[in-house]
C-alpha cells in the first residue's frame, strides 16, 4: 500500500489530499478563496498567495485527520502541483511540500496540474482500466479557467496537445461574460444556472475557428480554439439591447447567457469530435472545472459516436483539487520519478510528451 500526501495551490483553492494506490482517495480538503477574490472579479496572483499561506497548514492537519493518519512517518511521498498556475500561488503549495519532505526524509514530486486534471477523471473507479490498451488513442478536453486543450494520448503514454487555445480559456470566457453581465465570480456555476431559465437558440453568437459562417480554418488552427471574439461580441450584443450601461430584461438577460454558453459549448463538442475523427480516438475524456457544466456533459453523451468510450470527470473532482495531484503522483512514486528540492514553479504549460499512468 502507497499513500501520497498532494498539495495543490497552483489557483485559488488551497487543497490537501491523501491518496491510496492512485485512486482511493482516502482525503480531499478544499479551501476555497473565491469570496476573497469576488470583488474583484478574477484571482488576484499576490492575494491567492497570502491566503495559501494561511490555509496550508490548517488544510494539511484536516486532510491527515479525515484520512485516520497520525503520523508523516505513514506517509510514502510529498506532491505538490508545480504549474502550469500562478507562480505566486504555486510557490507556496510548492515551497511547504519540500519542507515536509526534507524534514521527514520523504520523496518528494511536481506534479503538472494539467495532466493531473486528466487523470482526475478517474479517481475512485479503478485505475487498472488505463493499462487497457483498447482504451487508445485516448483524446482528453481539458477546459478549465486556465486552460482549453486537446491533448492525444496513446497506449505507450505519448502525449500530445493537439489544440489548444490561442487567446481566452473557455472558462476565461465564462467568467469574463459573467462580470460583464454583472452576475458575478466564478462566472461557469452562476451562467450555467441562468442560462438553465433561457433560449440558448434565441441569439446567434460566433463559433470561432470552426469553418461557420462561410469562414475557412487555416491548417494550424484546425484543433485550437479561441474564445476572444465571442466575449467581444458578447459585449457588442448586450450594448445593442440593453445600451451603454447594459440595462438587460429578465427574459433578455436569461436568452442571451443561455445563447452565450450554447456558441461555448458548440465550439468545444464541435472541435473534439472532429480531432476524435481525424485522429481515430478510442475515447474521450473530459476533464477541468468546465467539465462540471451538466449541459457540456450532456452533449457530449449525446453527439459521442457509439463506438468512441466516453468518460466524464466525476463533478467533484472537476475543479481544482489535490486528489488528482497525489494520485497521479503514484505513478511518478512507482516509475522512480522523483524530482529534486531545486525543482521550479512554472507558469505556462510545458510540452508534454509523456504520461506515466498508462502501463
Ligand atoms: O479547473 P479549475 O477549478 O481551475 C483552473 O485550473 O482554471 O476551473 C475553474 C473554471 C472557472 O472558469 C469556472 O467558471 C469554471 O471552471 N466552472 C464552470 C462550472 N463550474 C466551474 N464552467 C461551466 N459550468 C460550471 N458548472
Ligand atoms: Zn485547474
């Protein structure tokens, strides 16, 4: 039996977690700073430090608690995640994790949140399928408030994004119509539960770099997203209905969050699947903070051919969390792949080529 303690700190969550085996999660404690950041409509890096600072040790005490550890000396290595993220916000998670690993003469392993958000899909429900080959090429949707991205991933546990966006996260564009529509932080819950009241059909908002509209997708972009323009029109949209201080109706507002999220989700279930085509996949993932969006799940279930094995993040695990961060640390645990206390924190995602989880 191996138990990893993680930590993940690379936004605004402060979490602690510990892992059995890479997928029995036995704890899972999640600060969340989002009042903090609320007034100011997004993660301010230097504030979601400081409060990390304050979480961490309380977090770490109640996730060895929940778990019935007593003692570090029951604890086989420290995670940490160690980007992509806020690098304020990383280098505490980062920082605390080696302290407790040199002071206890344990391994300590950087954990890539984004990678970590694939394998979170499959926390709790058995590990051992990923060793199955017929799962591969497997092509994971990573949407999260950071990150949009398709990443390729076949049986000897190549990577490879395929797309990625070339300006805005899907859940940027979320959380930014949602401040524009002064409904509030994090955008994605609050768009999902207003637009649930509205025609997602009623108003027609772009589908970027999809081939609509008579527009033809250069080669590069055919797998990338990009989500800049439909917050613009967004803008442009609210200001033609409702005037320069944007005075929506009820019916208004609730028809054009519905509309708004529809041109997302299309645009997301549009791009996978073709890349799932081109790239002949054998499932798909979906995975990041987006993935809790019942209405992207659903059309995902819906427009999934027969053939392709879908599997959907659990909701609790969507989400930042540390649970991913000490499972998929296993396997680093188990592959020898430990890193040293020089490691860095970095900002933006790194090529991947390799995800250790698949033998
Ligand atoms: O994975 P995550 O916790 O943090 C990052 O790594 O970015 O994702 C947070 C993002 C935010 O943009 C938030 O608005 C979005 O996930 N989100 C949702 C929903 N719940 C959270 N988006 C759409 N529908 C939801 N129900
Ligand atoms: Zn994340």
């Amino acid at each position: 039996m191996t138990l990893i303690l993680g930590i993940e700190t690379s936004c605004d969550e402060t979490s602690v977690a510990v892992v059995e085996d890479g997928d029995r999660v036995l704890s899972n404690v999640v600060a969340s700073q989002i009042r903090k950041h609320a007034p100011y409509g997004g993660v301010v890096p230097e504030l979601a430090a400081r409060e990390h600072l304050k979480a961490m040790d309380p977090v770490v005490r109640q996730a060895l608690k929940d778990a019935g550890i007593n003692s570090l000396d029951e604890i086989d290595a420290i995670a940490a995640t160690n980007g992509p993220g806020l690098i304020p916000a990383l280098l505490v998670g980062v920082n605390y994790a080696k302290g407790l690993a040199a002071g206890n003469d344990l391994p300590f392993i950087g954990i890539n949140h984004f990678i970590a958000h694939i394998y979170a899909t499959f926390l709790d429900s058995g590990i051992e399928q990923l060793r199955e080959p017929s799962l591969y090429p497997l092509l994971a949707l990573v949407v999260s408030g950071g990150h949009t991205a398709l990443v390729l991933i076949t049986a000897d546990g190549q990577a490879t994004v395929v797309g990625t966006t070339i300006d805005d996260a899907a859940g940027e564009a979320l959380d930014k119509a949602s401040k524009l529509l002064g409904l509030g932080y994090p955008g994605g819950p609050v768009i999902e539960k207003t637009g649930a009241n509205g025609d997602s059909s009623k108003y027609d908002f772009p589908r970027p770099l999809t081939g609509g509209a008579g527009k033809a997708v250069a080669e590069e972009n055919k797998y990338n997203f990009s989500f800049s323009g439909i917050k613009t029109s967004l803008l442009y949209h609210c200001k033609r209905l409702g005037g320069e201080d944007i005075a929506l109706s009820e019916t208004e507002m609730f028809d054009t969050v519905a509309s708004y999220q529809e041109a997302v989700i299309d645009v997301l279930v549009k791009k996978t699947l073709k890349a799932a085509k081109d790239f002949n996949a054998a499932s798909i993932v979906l995975s990041g903070g987006v993935a809790c969006n019942g209405v992207l799940r659903q059309r995902l279930e819906d427009c999934t051919p027969k053939r392709i094995k879908l599997f959907l993040a659990p909701r609790k695990y969507c989400t930042d969390n540390a649970a991913m961060v000490a499972g998929l640390a296993f396997h680093h645990l188990r592959k020898g792949m430990i890193d040293p206390l020089t490691t860095d924190a970095f900002a933006r995602l790194p090529q991947i080529s390799q995800v250790p989880f698949t033998d």
